[in-house]
C-alpha cells in the first residue's frame, strides 16, 4: 500500500496504468500456466456436472464478500471517464465485456479446482493453486500479486477522481475542503490532495489486518453505489425527464433487478452493515442536501416519475370508465374564490374532503385580463397560498385570472379533475355577515353550472369559533330525497379529516306529525344498510308546527354546531333568489348542497 501511494503521489494516474498492462501480462500468464498444469487427482478423477453438489450454502455470502471487491473494476472506467477519449463508447463496452470476461475465467477457474484437486485438499491448502499450476511455486505467488496489485491500483485510481469530482461541484460543507481536494498538479491535473487522503484512507482499513472483515465493508459500499445508481436509472426511465439522454441505453427491469438484487445482498452479507451503510447514505444525502437547496438531486427525479405515473393513470382511468357501466361516487370538487387571503372557509373545506376519501382543486382568482402583469402576480400569489397551507394541505392549489366571475366559473368547470376523473362537484363561498358582496353572483351562475351535471355546494362563511367537538348537523327536510344522501355521504367524508377526531354526525329531519315514524324508520334503515357512523340516538325528528318555520328550527337546533349541512333545490332559487341562504344568524358555518341526482349509499 505504501509502494503504491508513493506511485500514485508522485507519477500518477498515467504510470498507473501502464503499470497496470504489465499486470495484466503476468496475470494472464499466470493463468495459463495454472489451466495447464495436472496432478495425479486429475488423472483419475471422474467429476462431472450432473454429479456436483451444492453444499456449505450458508457461508455462500460471505465468500462473496470475500470475491465481490475483484469485480470492483466495473467502476474503474467512470472513474476515469476524463481520460477516456470516447467515455460514451468505452465504459459500457469495456464494463461489459471485462464483466463477462471475468466470469468465464471465475468458472474456468473453480472447474479447474474441482477436477484437480480433492474437497479435503481445497479446504486445508489455501495454497492449493500453486500445486495444480506448472511452475507454480513461482508462477503463483506472482499471479496473485499481479491480481491483487491490479485491483489495488483500480481502487487507487478511480477513488481520488471521485473525490475530486465532487469536491469540485462543492458537495463538502467546507470552502477550504472543496478547495483543497479539488485542486490538480498544473501540469496534468492530478488530484494529488484527493490521492492523498484515499491512500490514509486505504492505509486504515490496511492497518486493520482481517481481510474477511475489510471485504464485507468494502462489499457495503460498492453494493451501495450499485444500487443507487440502478434506482437512479430506475426511476429515471420511469420520469422520462428530456434532460436524461445516456449514451449508452439500458431496459428498465434491468436497472429494477440491479436494484433489488443489491439491497438484498447486502442483508444477506451482513445485516448490521447493510443497515449501517443505508443510513449513513442517508444522512450524507439528507446533509450535503440541505446546504445544496438549490440543487433538484432526488427529488426531481421522483418527481419526474411521480408525474409520468400520475399520467399513465389518468389515461388508464380515462379508458376504463368507458368500460364500466357502474363507477362508485366520489367527491372531486373544485372552488373558485378571490377571497383566499381574507378568509379560509372555502378552503378547509375543500381539504377536509380532499383528505381521504375525495379530490379537490382550489382556484385562486385574480381578476383581470390575462397580461404579463397579471400572470407575474399570479406567480407571486400562488406561492403566498402554497406557503400559507403548509404542509398539512390534501388539495391542489392555482390560479385563474379571468375579468368576470361568470367566465372564471365558465373556464374552471371544463378543467379536467386532478386525480384523472372528472370534476363533479363545484364549491362557492360567501362572507355569511355579508351576502351582497358574493351571494347574488353565486345565484346567477348556478343555472351555468348545473348545466354541467355537477353538484353545487355553497358555503356561507362565518367568522364564528369552529369547535368541531360539537360535530356537524344535518337538516333533512321531505322534498329533499336527492339531496340527502349525498348530504350524509359529505358528513361522512368530512369527519375523516384528522380535524374533526372524535365528532358526531347528527341528523335532523323535519316533518310533519303523520309521517314521522316511517322517516325514522328510513333514516335508521339508511344508517344501517350504509355503514355510516351514525347511531339512532342521532337522528332526531322534528314535528313542524305550521306556525313555525324551518329556519327558526334550524337556528334553535344548531346554534353551536362545527358545520350545519342544509340541502336545497334549483326552484327556490328561481322563486326566492337569494334570500333562501340568509336568516340563519344564531349559526356558524353553513353548507347548502344541491345534489345534481341521487347518490347511493351502498
């Protein structure tokens, strides 16, 4: 090791491997004096392939551990990409036949053991070689140098280029590391300093003295390498990034199979220095990542992958509803509002929906023609909002810069839905404390909207405290049999979000005296046969008197729940406008829902 850190140090890379030709020579004579050599086993023995046994199949990997680092030379060429004229033609060609070629040999090699020399002798000879090969005694040992040297030097040469490399694209945390690593003899560029510290390196795991134990930490890296490099090109063929253009093409289940073959090698190595390999390329990454923020690394390539998945879907979805005569409902909604700064009503709600069991879309409105400034402010908002949701947000966040709300709803609803299904449900909201500021164009536009077959929900917002403790209400009236399951189905949906742990659904249905025992009865019913967290004790049926309306009932009622859920109908907005949605002063939020055709529970 000392013989060569001073030939690296002092001659470099180019002496290294004019030095490795004349290694190879010696190698590969002695090779041919091992294959032609006999010894009297030889003569007599009878092996063949149909007799062989596989046995010892425990220790299997730990001899190759032992094996593995002779095949490390894979790397040498991206090592020394920079003094390869052509890198793109010679790596792969000269990865793949070197791998192939010393596979041939390896077999060559224990065929040669196995009918040249007894079990009992491979296993107390470790020297065994050197009887089999003619003029072994000598040819042997040289052999073996000549192998050990030319992986050393492979080693040697390769890792100082890699640390130079990256301490030139800054990967270190310290100026006067990346500095000091990166820099090159000024007459070749030879990374001198970075050769420095792989030859301490090396002069450690040397000191230690157990080669066993040095073979199966070296293992763990070079597994390490070869695994991520093959979930690097896994995931890279998936994310069809136009920025991904290798000279050398590859099939994806290759890279898939390179990867799991790796992981799984290395547990079965040694399980502790997998685990312990794993993590500290973890914290490497999660380190050098969070002083290199400006760097896309991983995450533009999962999120590459992610979208190409994404898209696949969407059309695979596309396809399938065709085919499918029944498609199980499920809330995809989206929610224009210009008021996202003021308040966000609208857009809890359009989370709590989106949380589990839906799909939701928030449009931020801007109003005004589309412009160079208009697009610039849009950019800067659509940030604000990201930034103001944080983390805990189900719900795809835009802009849409439209002059009216009428053509902003008009775009919006011909959006195609974000989870690959079509938009179905459409959300509005209005300050509760001031309806004639957006109310009266929810009205106008709801005959726009329903000609698209969507369920429309108008959310009154109210600047009341939420105590979701308190649960939602549901108020259930006769005329409302296509609007109250979906309704209910809404609560249920609504209650899954982490928000509202612990709350109670409760049903409320008006009625007159001769019909409340079959509506419980269909309530009850309904609960039951759908599986909702529903329990009798809350539906609750309410006798309405005749001198007293549901509004007043449902104010009495309600006056604290977390979200009351009031249904109505397209002709009470042709017959009283507006005025349907006010009146419930005592109440906090208010969700009016205007089912498009009625949902099953199943």
């Amino acid at each position: 090791m000392i013989f060569l850190s001073i030939l690296i140090l002092t001659k470099g890379a180019n002496v290294g491997v004019k030095a490795l030709y004349f290694v190879v020579v010696i190698l590969a004579i002695s090779l041919i004096l091992f294959f032609v050599g006999t010894t009297s086993f030889a003569e007599t023995s009878n092996f063949s392939f149909s007799k062989a046994e596989f046995r010892n199949f425990d220790n299997f990997f730990v001899v190759f551990a032992i094996i593995f680092p002779a095949f490390t030379g894979m790397t040498a060429g991206v090592g020394l990409s920079g003094d390869l004229k052509n890198p793109g033609k010679s790596i792969p060609l000269g990865t793949t036949s070197a791998t192939i070629i010393g596979m041939i040999i390896y077999f060559f090699i224990a065929y040669k053991l196995t009918i040249s020399a007894s079990p009992e002798d491979l296993i107390n000879n470790q020297f065994i070689m050197g009887k089999i090969a003619k003029w072994g005694i000598i040819a042997i040992p040289i052999g073996l140098a000549a192998s050990t040297i030319s992986s050393a030097l492979g080693s040697v040469m390769v890792a100082p280029r890699t640390l130079q490399a990256l301490a030139g694209d800054k990967s270190f945390p310290s100026f006067s590391i990346n500095e000091w690593l990166s820099k090159g003899r000024e007459k070749d560029s030879e990374p001198v300093n970075a050769s420095l510290a792989t030859c301490f390196i090396a002069m450690i795991f040397v000191i230690m003295g157990d080669i066993n134990a040095v073979a199966e930490i070296i293992s763990m890296f070079f597994m390490v390498t070869y695994g991520s490099l093959s979930l690097i090109s896994l995931l890279n063929h998936f994310g069809s990034s136009p920025a991904y253009r290798p000279s050398f093409k590859s099939k994806w289940y290759i890279s898939l199979i390179g990867f799991v073959a790796s992981v799984w090698i290395m547990f079965k190595i040694n399980m502790t220095y997998a685990v312990a390999a794993i993590i500290l390329m973890t914290l490497l990454y999660i380190y050098i990542n969070s002083y290199h923020k400006s760097r896309k690394g991983l995450v533009s390539i999962f999120a590459n992958s992610i979208f190409q998945l994404n898209r696949n879907l969407q059309v695979f979805l596309q396809k399938q509803k065709n085919k499918k005569q029944f498609v199980e409902w499920r809330p995809s909604a989206i929610c224009i509002s210009k008021n996202s700064f003021e308040r966000d009503n609208a857009f809890r709600l359009l989370n709590w929906i989106s949380y589990k069991y839906g799909f939701g879309t928030y449009l931020h409105r801007i109003e005004g023609y589309y412009s160079k400034t208009t697009h610039k402010q849009s950019e800067i908002e659509l940030k604000k909002l990201i930034k103001n949701v944080g983390m805990n947000n189900y719900v795809y966040i835009d802009t849409i810069i439209s002059p009216s709300y009428t053509s902003a709803i008009a775009q919006a609803i011909q959006i195609p839905g974000i989870a690959g299904m079509e938009n179905n449900m459409v959300i509005f909201e209005y300050d509760k404390m001031n309806p004639e500021k957006g109310l009266k164009d929810i009205v106008d536009n709801f005959k726009l909207v329903n000609a698209g077959d969507f369920d429309v929900c108008i959310l009154a917002s109210s600047s009341k405290p939420v105590y979701y403790k308190n649960g939602i209400h549901i108020w259930i009236k006769n005329a409302d049999n296509e609007n109250g399951n979906l309704m209910i189905l809404l609560s249920f949906i609504i209650s899954g979000h982490s928000d509202w742990k612990n709350a109670s659904i409760k049903i409320f249905e008006i009625c007159k005296p001769k019909n409340a025992k079959k509506v419980r009865q269909e309530l009850n019913e309904l609960v039951k046969s759908g599986r909702l967290p529903i329990t009798s004790q809350n539906i609750e049926i309410i006798i309405q008197n005749e001198d007293v309306s549901s509004k007043s009932i449902i104010n009495e009622h309600s006056n604290d729940a977390a979200l009351t859920i009031i249904g109505f109908r397209e002709e009470m907005l042709t017959k009283d406008n507006s005025k349907y949605f006010t009146g419930y002063d005592n109440l906090g939020n208010i969700l009016f829902v205007n089912s498009h055709n009625k949902k099953d529970i199943d």
